[in-house]
C-alpha cells in the first residue's frame, strides 16, 4: 500500500470516527485494547514481501486484473526503487475505472480480433497475455521489443517492468485523442452526432455521458472506437475516408440487426463469413497485415442492406447517414 493511500485511509477514518457518538468511541478503544490484535509480518526481501501479497490475496476478494498486472510489474522492477515509486504515483494519480475499462473494452477485445479469434472478458486467467517479455531475455523477438520502447504497438509485446506503466498511460491518451478528434473534426461532424443521438456537444467528455436505452448501440459505438483506436495506432493519422469506412463498417452491424448482443460484434470483428452481415470484412486482421493506410481508406465497405433487414426510425436515420457519409445521397 503507497503512502498516498495510507494518508487517505486515515483521513477518511479520523472523519468517520469524529461524527461517532462518545459511546461509541468508547467501544471503539476497548476493542482495540482488549479484544483486537494485530500481527506484523517482516521479510528481509522485495520478492518475498510480493509473494506475501500475492497468497493474502488469494483468500480474500479477488483482485481485478488490472490490479494483479501492477503488482506482477512492480515486481519486474525491483532493482529500480526510484523507478517503483514513479510508477506507483502515476498510477494511483489515474481513475482504476478507466484503467479497467481500457484492457476490457479496448486492448484486450483488438488484441483478439486482430488474431482472428473471439474475445473474451479479460479476467485473473487472462493475465498472462500482459505480463510482457523479462528484461533478461535473450530472445531475438525480446531483443527487438526492447529496442523498439517507447513505441508500443496493441498486437505487439513489450518489456515488463516500467513499460506495462507507460503503455497504460500511453494508450490511454491515445483513446483520449481519437475520441477528441472525433468530436472536435468538422470532418466527422456526421459520425458526433450518430454517436451522440443527433445531440452536438462540445467535448469528449459530453460525448461519453450521451445513454442510449440501447445496449446494441453501445456494443457498435464501441466496436467503432476500437477499430479507430487500432487504425490510429498503426498509422497515426486520421484520414477521413479511413475514419468513414471503419465507421461505415461498425454501425452497419447495427443496421443488419434488430437485436445486438455481444455474441454478433465478436463474429463480426473476426470476419465470419458464414454470418448473414452486410459486411463480413475482418476489419482488425485486414489493419494487422496493412502495410499502408491507404489498404484501409480504401476497402469497399457494402452499404445496402437486405430486404429482411430490420426497419425503425432511429435505423432508417442512421441508414440514411451511412449512405450520406459514403455518397450515396439520401434515404431511398
């Protein structure tokens, strides 16, 4: 536990405790006198004190993966202290939230998808797939992840320790920007409103309090920002015809289907073409193998739907705009 934490804990019990009746408090001191004990566990080393943490919290509440990464890298970093402070601090400085919702929503569903296989809910198990490449590797694949830092790609490794930190801090900006570029581009001025529900707000963080009753809407907005996240990190740009074609791509799953579960956008992330989509274009995979941008600008994106297609104004609308962005003109 940091120091941070251990001022905010007891700045939260001193408050909590001041409002107690003296009954109360009173109670309070004779548990802590006469009833409570406490142990003290020293070890002479880093890695024991970790094992210690890991087998504690093993017969408690699960910790969230996320959790088990910073305490598996913090380790990695044991000859570094300063190095292990740094990171602590930045880490703490950020909302878990977040963090949690970056491997869940992002990184780890790109990082199957672009392997061709379906996602997951990225749990304890799933941790291995972060641990990164030890710093003592002599692999030929860990040398060249090493000299590759701080250049970090979603599908590609990194060295543990220090670098899991910064890649967390790395791709949380990255998300930030294409969310910003998103809502501030004229350009895209079309996409901010579909993913806004025909509202213009004025900064990302608006953008993400829009609710739809929808949950279907939802798993294709994100769909979208995660092909846009990893096109970005690929080719970091934000070529307009690419940015409408991954648009075009994600929100046709939504006209395709009247129902939308998260079943359906992992099938359609991989590509299967044995689905009755519009599209059954592997749109991770096609951005893995892209030498140049232009391979993704430039995929032909169908954007006609069936005669059996589902039809109710808000898809009808968004129909209507997908058509609009991609030349077609209006509705039919």
């Amino acid at each position: 536990m940091s120091q941070f934490n251990i001022h905010r804990n007891y700045a939260f019990i001193r408050e909590w405790f001041s409002l107690k009746s003296e009954d109360v408090k009173r109670d309070f001191i004779h548990a802590f006198e006469h009833i409570l004990e406490v142990v003290v566990v020293c070890v002479d080393k880093v890695t024991e004190a970790f094992q210690l943490f890991d087998s504690q919290n093993t017969r408690g509440k699960a910790l969230d993966p996320h959790d088990l990464l910073k305490a598996y890298h913090l380790r990695e970093m044991k000859k570094y202290p300063y190095e292990m402070e740094h990171a602590v601090t930045k880490w703490e400085a950020k909302d878990t939230e977040k963090i949690k919702e970056l491997f869940d929503l992002y990184l780890f569903p790109i990082l199957n998808w672009s392997r061709g296989i379906k996602s997951k809910p990225f749990i304890a198990k799933e941790i291995d797939t972060y641990k990164g490449i030890a710093e003592s590797s002599t692999y030929s694949y860990a040398r060249r992840a090493s000299r590759a830092m701080p250049y970090f790609q979603i599908t590609e490794p990194f060295i543990s320790g220090n670098d899991f930190f910064e890649m967390v801090e790395h791709y949380m900006y990255l998300l930030q920007d294409i969310k910003s570029e998103i809502c501030n581009n004229p350009r895209f001025k079309e996409i901010k409103l579909v993913i806004c529900g025909g509202k213009d707000v004025e900064t990302p963080e608006e953008m993400d309090k829009v609710k739809f009753g929808s949950a279907g809407f939802g798993y294709t907005k994100n769909l979208f920002y995660c092909a846009l996240l990893c096109y970005y990190d690929k080719f970091h740009n934000f070529d307009e015809m690419a940015v409408k074609k991954l648009f075009s791509w994600a929100f046709m799953l939504r006209v395709d289907m009247k129902t939308l579960g998260f079943d359906s956008v992992n099938k359609y992330a991989i590509g299967d073409e044995n689905s009755r989509y519009t599209n059954t274009i592997g749109i991770f995979s096609k951005i893995s193998f892209a030498r140049m941008h232009h391979e993704i600008s430039g995929l032909q994106i169908k954007v006609r739907r069936g005669p059996d297609s589902p039809s109710n104004r808000w898809i009808d609308l968004l129909y209507d705009t997908i058509k609009e962005i991609n030349g077609y003109g209006g509705a039919e």
